[in-house]
C-alpha cells in the first residue's frame, strides 16, 4: 500500500510543481523511464511467481537505469547515440513485453 501512495503523491506534486529537465539529461529520460519500467515488470513477474527479494528489485532498478544510461551516454560520444538509443529501448522493450506476457498468463491463466 506504501508504493501506491507514495506513487500518487509524487504525481500530484509533479503536477502541482511541473519540474523542468535539464536539456542536456532529455536525452537519457526517456531511456531511463524504458529501464525502470522493465525492472518494474520484473518485480510484477518475480512476485507473481513467488521469488520476488526486495533487494534483487532495487539492484535491478538502478543497475538498469545506470546501464541504459550510460550506453546512450557512449553513443552520444561515438556519435552513435540515435542507433544506441534505439537498441536499448528495442532490447528493454522485448523484455517488458516478456514479462507482461508472464503477467497476463499467471493472471488470466492463459
């Protein structure tokens, strides 16, 4: 119950507050929310399975959101960083439809 308010109390003050992104860290949001929500559905997954550990979650959490990061960060130093971009999100977003499949046949039992 603590994540789901402390969930909608970090929307109400985002849109109550309206933070602006620094121009040089928009590039890397996007891929940062695309790892997050690949750690979050892992956590879905792993809970629905019964192996979720807390730890595991949150080392997952940040190494994923580092990992993306830094990657688009080498690319845009390659000069690359359009075609690394688009391979993070390509390889997260298959593993966030993975996950979401195991989600939907452990619930629909489909």
């Amino acid at each position: 119950m603590i994540p789901a308010i402390a969930l909608v109390l970090g929307v109400a003050l985002g849109l109550v507050f309206q933070p602006g992104v620094p121009l040089w860290l928009q590039p890397y949001l996007p891929i940062a929310v695309v790892a997050a929500l690949d750690a979050l559905f892992g956590a879905v997954r792993a809970q629905l399975d019964g192996i979720f550990d807390d730890k595991v979650f949150v080392i997952s959490f940040v190494a994923n959101v580092l990992v993306a990061a830094l990657v688009v960060f080498l690319g845009d130093q390659l000069g690359v960083g359009s075609q690394l971009s688009t391979g993070v999100v390509v390889v997260l977003g298959i593993r966030i439809f993975s996950n979401a499949a195991a989600i939907r046949r452990h619930a629909f039992h489909a």
